[in-house]
C-alpha cells in the first residue's frame, strides 16, 4: 500500500518543502569534483577527518560542506554549489533558510576584499539570478572577518560569520513550479575559509484554486490536480478510478474511499 499524505492541519502554516542536511551524500552538485589536499586547500562535504585547522560549533548533525583557499589545488575561482530543481509548486511565502560559519581567527582575522560568497536563486529557469544572501569582507583591502552585506554592495555590514554555525533565514519573491539555488565561493588563500550546514528550504501551501466533485458519473470538472480541492461523493476506488493527486480531500458522510496495493493518494493540504 502505498498512500502519500502531504498534510498538515493548518494549511497556512510554514511546511519544509526540501532539505540538504549533507549527512548523506547527495542533493547538490558542484562545479568541480569535490577535493581536498587534508589540510588546508578544500571544497568538499567533510566532517572534519579530511582538512585541517578548522574548528566549529553547533554544526547540526556530523557532516557540513567546507571551503578554503579554493584555487591552491588548482581550480578556477569562483567555485559553485548547485541544488537545481527544486519542487516548489502550489508553495508561496517560500524562505530559505542556511546555518554559516567560519573559523574566528580572532583579532587575525584573514578575509580580503576580493573574497566572497554569494547565494542566489532563479524561479522556473528564467535565465536570471536573484541575490539571496551575500558575505563580503568590511571593505578594507586585506584581513577582515566576513559579514553578511545587506545591501549587495560588496561590502560586509551585517552580521559577523563566526566559527559557531548560526541560521539565517530569507525570503525567495514568487512562486512557480522550479527553483534553483547557487552558492559561489570565492575564496583564495589559507584561512580564508567558510562553511555551510543543513539548507532548508519552506514555505505555506497555496490556496486551492479549484474545485471537482466524483459523483456516479465520474468527476464533474475533470480530474483534479495538486492546486484542486477534491470532493467523494461516491464511492471511490483507486484501483478501478485512479491515483488521486489533489490539494485538498474531501470525503462525504457515508462515502467509502478504497486505497489499493501499489495505488496512491497524494494530498496537498487536509483530508
């Protein structure tokens, strides 16, 4: 039996919609094949056995993706971290949200102007990236610690990135059925480092837009879909009348709704 319930009782309510926690391989690709010399020139998932020097707080979980002098093996800078594809219809209010750090050197800290990384992200493959959150030096030539930039101006004045992973939370404009996010890394001599644990990405569901009704003579507005409210008013069987994918369930008093072996129910918001 397999019955999908994507439910939640309060349908205005925030949802997690995808996640990379990085305690699994997978769910994003890079530019370059990940590397590391075990010391400190690396791109790579890593819980800390593979590179050297770098130490951090409150990771969430054991692994988390690191980053440090970028073009000493090397690579051609700026590097990417790519998570393509993400299924984000009938969702809106999306939020993306990110735990950043990086290893506090103190008063020698080692960030230069040219340094950065930069996450953005394009809706339904429009050609065009949008600024999400960007992390820049103060604005002096040598040996800053990085900052979140709050206004996209290539200079930090935000938030201190410290070695202790702390979430930051912003908001993705639009809706659509696609999105992607890219993270680049430019960054390119010893201790100048940066990591990222457990991308999430949530959002509300959106309201149904229409509405179909399954009577003895078949559904009366044609089958539903993720963004149609579904309505038994008659006996339904998944085996005989289908897989049913809708963004609400409604089954009436005295209506029996019959889920086969190797059928589905998939639903957006309530039953």
């Amino acid at each position: 039996l397999t019955f999908f319930l994507f439910s939640f009782y309060n349908s205005f309510s925030q949802v997690k919609i995808a996640e990379v926690n990085l305690e699994i391989p997978g769910g994003y690709t890079t530019s370059v094949a990940e590397f590391t010399d075990l010391d400190k020139d690396y791109f790579i998932r890593t819980d800390g056995s593979d590179i050297s020097g770098e130490v951090y707080t409150n990771t969430q979980g054991n692994f988390y993706f690191g980053s440090q002098d970028l073009a000493g093996e090397g690579a051609t800078i700026p590097l990417r971290l790519l998570l393509d594809g993400i299924d984000i219809s009938g969702y809106e209010n999306l939020e993306f949200r990110v735990y950043l750090a990086e290893d506090d050197d103190g008063a020698n800290q080692d960030w230069d102007e040219i340094d950065y990384v930069h996450f953005s992200y394009d809706v339904d493959n429009s050609g065009t990236y949008t600024n999400l959150i960007w992390i820049e030096n103060d604005g002096s030539t040598f040996n800053s610690a990085p900052f979140i930039d709050t206004d996209f101006d290539v200079t930090g004045d935000g938030t201190e990135i410290t070695d202790n992973f702390e979430q930051f939370i912003e908001s993705i404009a639009g809706t659509g059925n696609n999105l992607d996010i890219e993270i680049e890394f430019n960054l390119d001599a010893g201790d100048e480092d940066f990591a990222i644990d457990s991308i999430d990405i949530w959002g509300t569901f959106q309201a149904c837009s229409t509405t179909t009704t399954w009577t003895n003579l078949g559904w009366s507005a044609g089958p539903p879909d993720i963004n149609t409210s579904a309505i038994l008013d008659f006996d339904y069987d998944t085996g005989a009348d289908g897989n049913i994918i809708a963004c609400s369930l409604t089954v009436n008093t005295g209506i029996e709704l019959n889920v086969e072996n190797n059928t589905s129910v998939e639903i957006k918001n309530e039953i």
